[in-house]
C-alpha cells in the first residue's frame, strides 16, 4: 500500500443534523468550462467545482489559449471562441471526463495535441472512444489503446453510431466531434446515460434533438456564449445522504442539489428500500431541476439493483455498497460491471476495503451480494487514490465499533474539497489528520 500522508480519524457516535450543501457538480463543471471555451465570447459561470479533475481541465482549455478570469475560486469568465497550438501536452491529471470529453473536441482542431494524466488515468480505457471517433475519421494515436493520446488534424464525417455501453462520457465524446463533422451525426446508447452535454449545448444554441435512446447532431461549431449557475452535485450529497440514513437519530437537509432525472438512480433505490427521504423541487440552475433533499435515519431494506437505473446511479455504488450492508436482508447489484474501470476496480476495491471493517461480501464479475444488517469494527482503510472510495470507507467508519482511519484524505478533494468539513458540520465526528505522525 502506498503511505499517503494523510487521512481521515473517524470517530461513530452522535447523531447528523442540520441544513448543509455541497459543492458544485462535477460534470457540470467540466463541460461549463469545455464548451464556454468554444463558445465566441465571454461566458460567467457561477457556482463552478474547484477540484483536482475540474482544475485540470482548466488548466487545459487555458493552455489552448483561452482567457479566463477568475473572480473567486467558484466564480469564472471565460473567454472563448478561438484555440491555439497548445505548447505542451493537456494533463487531465486523474479526470477521465476531462480527457474523453477534450478529446471529442481536439478531434476537430486544425492543429496537433496531446492529451495525458496521471498512472491512474493511463490505466482507463481509450478505445470505448478513439473507436467511434476513428470511425468519424479522427486521426488519434494512443498507447495500444491508452492515454497520452496523439491528435492528429482531420477532416470528420457524420456517422450513426450505436454504444456499446451506457456511457455518457463516450456519448459526450462523439457528440462533441459531431460539431465539427461534415452531416448530422446519430449516437445510439443502450440506456439513459446523463444528459448535461445534450441540455448544455441545445442551451448554447447547438442543433440537437433526442429521439429514444438515439441523439442527433447537426454540425456547426459556433456556441453562443452563455452564463450558468452549477447547482450542486447530487454524486457529493450521497455522503452526507448515506450517513444520515445510517447514524441513528439523524436528520439532514441537503439544499441547491442537481436533480437531473438522469443523476437521481439512487435516490429511487433508497424510497424502495425504505428511506425516509422528501425530495422538494425548487427550480432550474444551467437547464438542471435542482431541489431539497430531506434524509432521516431509516429502517431499510435489502434489494436488487439491475438494468437502467444502473447507470442512473453509477458513481454511487461505493457509497451505496454502505447503505446495503445497513439494510436488513439480501442486497444484489448486477449489471454494473462498468464499475471496474473507473478511478479504480470499485467493484473489488470496496469490497475489500470494507472487509478489513469486518464487512462479508461476495463480489461477482458484474456486482455483488451481501446479506444485511452487518456489524463493523473499527480499522485502517485505505482509499487506493479514489475519491469515492475514500468518502465512501469514512461514511462506512460513522457506523463501524471503535476508531477508524481512511488512509488518502487527498483524493476526495478530486470532487469534494472540504468533504471532512461539511460531514464535521452535520456533526460527524471525522478530522483529517496526518496519518504518519498519528503513527508515531
Ligand atoms: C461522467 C460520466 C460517467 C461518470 C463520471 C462522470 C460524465 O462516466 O462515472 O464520473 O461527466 O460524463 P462514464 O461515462 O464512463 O460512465
């Protein structure tokens, strides 16, 4: 195990209460930044995520050339409409939406680019998108298959285009070079993958229409400018939403929180498993529903998770594997084997790392079954440089008998900077601590 410096000391005990929020969402952030870049024009976003994957991407339309001002570290206006050459290549750092999303639009650049990141991003699979993007005659050179990526400048033809897999990051990707194409491009996707591309760029004036599960773009690259405000990130309130179900005598209200219909997988599983959740729609931010989310600790129970909603909840599963342990009687995902190429193998990292909390779960080539509700003991966990595994080990130590560590405090500031803080202020005993110096 590499010794990250730091971590966070849980302590269970207490009980949540309180109004809190989180901040703002990660796929809105990125896209917000990507597409205003391309847009002619000066663009405010508000409200904009400050964290490890969304700075990268930053950083990356910045080093294309595009001025962007920042007002306070949530507050951004870009100014966008033309790129350079970049001189160097654009480091995604660990940000998979960041390099499959930029790569959808160096595609369609009139100059050459190189897109890397960190070990762990060189480890995520490329071919889910140079394949279609290739197919649109994108001239990309990659590492059988791996990032860093090579972009080549070609001239781009419409395709129809069904995915393999329900993902929105390669849906995002061909829509994007779709801009640039030569006729209106067609992306089928097997289920309902988030939509915040298809909203945003209808919003900034791009020509495209959804019909079933197939969406349609007609090129042309010139965005209209566009001021958005990021709701916040529904991904971030599973934390504080998990721990309030979980830490008896809790009661937590989450405001301002996207409720996009394509984001909201877990908030169904959690009413039909029987959480006492009341979920109040408030308005619109950037084209989003976005609400109230009401949690209070709850007697749940076990269910089966497949198909569709799969991908409505795809980020939460680590955290949700902490909900099932909970829940009385039998939990069993399925069809989510997605889940072992993100950030980390989250299918195999959860269920190990919850073992060494004395959690019994059976791993299968596309989920996991557990019987609930399981006692946990306090221990040291470690969180393998994954946010969500990270948060999700913390949330699984409020409940667990005794004193625990999560090893890697760092990671979970890739999309939840100030994760300990807002967990701190609904009363959650967690601190982020310097692990070798608490060792010694
Ligand atoms: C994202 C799509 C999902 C998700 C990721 C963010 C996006 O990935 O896991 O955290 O912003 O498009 P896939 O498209 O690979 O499923």
């Amino acid at each position: 195990m590499t010794a990250a410096k730091d971590g966070f000391r849980v302590l269970p005990g207490g009980t949540l209460t309180g109004t809190t929020t989180v901040p703002g969402d990660k796929s809105l952030s990125h896209r917000a930044v990507m597409f205003t870049a391309l847009a002619q024009g000066a663009s405010r976003i508000k409200g904009w995520l400050s964290a490890g994957d969304t700075e990268a991407t930053l950083d990356s339309v910045q080093r294309l050339g595009v001025r962007v001002e920042r007002h306070s570290r949530h507050n951004l206006t870009i100014y966008g409409g033309t790129f350079v050459k970049p001189e160097r290549e654009l480091n995604l750092v660990n940000a998979g939406t960041g390099i499959r999303l930029l790569t959808g639009i160096m595609v369609g650049q009139p100059f050459e680019s190189v897109l890397d990141g960190t070990e762990q991003l060189r480890r995520r699979p490329m071919n889910r998108i140079i394949q279609p993007l290739r197919l649109m005659g994108a001239n990309i050179e990659s590492v059988n298959g791996y990032a860093p990526l090579t972009v080549k400048p070609a001239a781009l033809k419409a395709v129809r285009y069904s995915m393999p897999m329900a993902s929105a990051q390669v849906k995002s990707a061909i829509l994007l070079a779709a801009l640039f194409a030569d006729g209106e491009t067609a992306v089928t996707q097997p289920g309902p993958a988030r939509d915040h591309t298809e909203r945003m760029l209808s919003a900034m004036g791009a020509r495209i229409r959804e019909d079933g599960n197939t969406v349609y773009v007609q090129p042309g690259h010139t965005l209209t400018a566009a001021d958005f405000t990021v709701p916040a990130d529904i991904s971030s309130a599973a934390f504080p939403i998990a721990a309030a179900l979980i830490v008896p005598g809790s009661d937590i209200t989450l405001t301002n929180i996207n409720l996009n219909p394509t984001r909201t997988g877990l908030l169904d599983v959690l009413l039909e498993m029987g959480a006492d959740l009341t979920v109040t729609e408030t308005g619109l931010e950037a084209g989003e529903p976005v609400g109230t989310i009401r949690v209070r600790h709850s007697a749940l129970k076990g269910i089966r998770v497949g198909g569709d909603v799969v991908v409505r909840m795809i980020d939460e599963f680590p955290i949700f594997m902490v909900i099932a342990l909970n829940a009385e009687g039998e939990t069993l995902v399925q069809d989510a084997s997605e889940l072992r190429v993100k950030e980390t193998d989250r299918l195999a990292v959860m269920v190990a790392e919850l073992a060494k909390l004395g959690a019994v779960i059976t791993e299968t080539p596309d989920g996991f079954s557990l019987k609930g509700a399981q006692s946990l003991k306090g221990a040291v966990t470690y969180g393998h440089d994954d946010h969500r595994i990270s948060m999700s080990l913390v949330v699984a130590s409020l409940v667990a008998k005794g004193e625990s560590f999560v090893n890697d405090a760092r990671c979970a500031g890739d999309s939840f900077p100030g994760f300990a803080d807002v967990m701190r202020g609904i009363g959650a005993d967690v601190s982020v601590i310097d692990l070798q110096e608490a060792a010694q």
